[in-house]
C-alpha cells in the first residue's frame, strides 16, 4: 500500500466515523479545496520576499496545517472520484514533460505556448 493509500484509509475513516460523506459530493470538496488553498495563500499575501521567508519561519505549523488541509480534499475527492492520485500525477509528469521540453523551458516561467 503507498503513502497515499494509506493517508487516504485513514482520512476516510476519520470522515465516516463522523457521518460527513453525506456533505461530501464533488463540487463541496473541490470548493473545499480551493478555501483551503486560498487560506494557504493568504499567509503569503501582500509579503515581500523577505517577509515570505519570515513567515516560512515563524508560521511553520499553520503552514503545514493549511497544506494538511489542501491534502485532505484533495485525496478525499480523488478517492470518491475513484482516482489513483499516483497514477494521475505520473501521467500529468509525462503531459508536462511534453509540453515544456527542457531544450525550450529550461529557466523560463513562459507557459507552453508561449516557448
């Protein structure tokens, strides 16, 4: 069983032993996980770099919180969605790698098309 399995059992489990799945269609986690990203983004908003880099340090733990957060919906929805999140990420790795050929992006920040 991969790391990914084995957190999503145990996330399952904490969700139904509270009788949440029925609040739990794709479109409520999908907007979970986007709340939950946007909370993550709000730790960085408006900060210089070097603020950033003060609050990586001094707000580790709401940081990991808030990813923890983004984690939880993401592996819920995929489970419910009955997606192997393993097997999406090395499929979306080979599209990337396709699209953005070392060669052409190679230290650029230019989308796709653009290169």
């Amino acid at each position: 069983m991969s790391s990914i399995e084995a957190l999503t059992k145990k996330i399952v489990a904490f969700r139904d032993a509270r009788d949440w799945k029925q609040f739990h269609n794709p479109k409520d986690l999908a907007a979970g996980l986007a709340i939950e990203a946007s909370e993550l983004q709000e730790i960085f908003l408006w900060k210089t770099p070097d603020e950033v880099d003060e609050a990586v340090s001094n707000k580790r733990e709401h940081i990991s919180d808030e990813l923890a957060d983004v984690a939880y919906y993401a592996l819920l929805l995929a489970h419910d969605l009955d997606i192997d999140l393993s097997q999406a990420l090395a499929a979306k790795l080979v599209k990337n790698a396709a699209k953005y050929p070392i060669d052409k992006a190679k230290g650029s920040h230019a989308k796709y098309d653009e290169l």
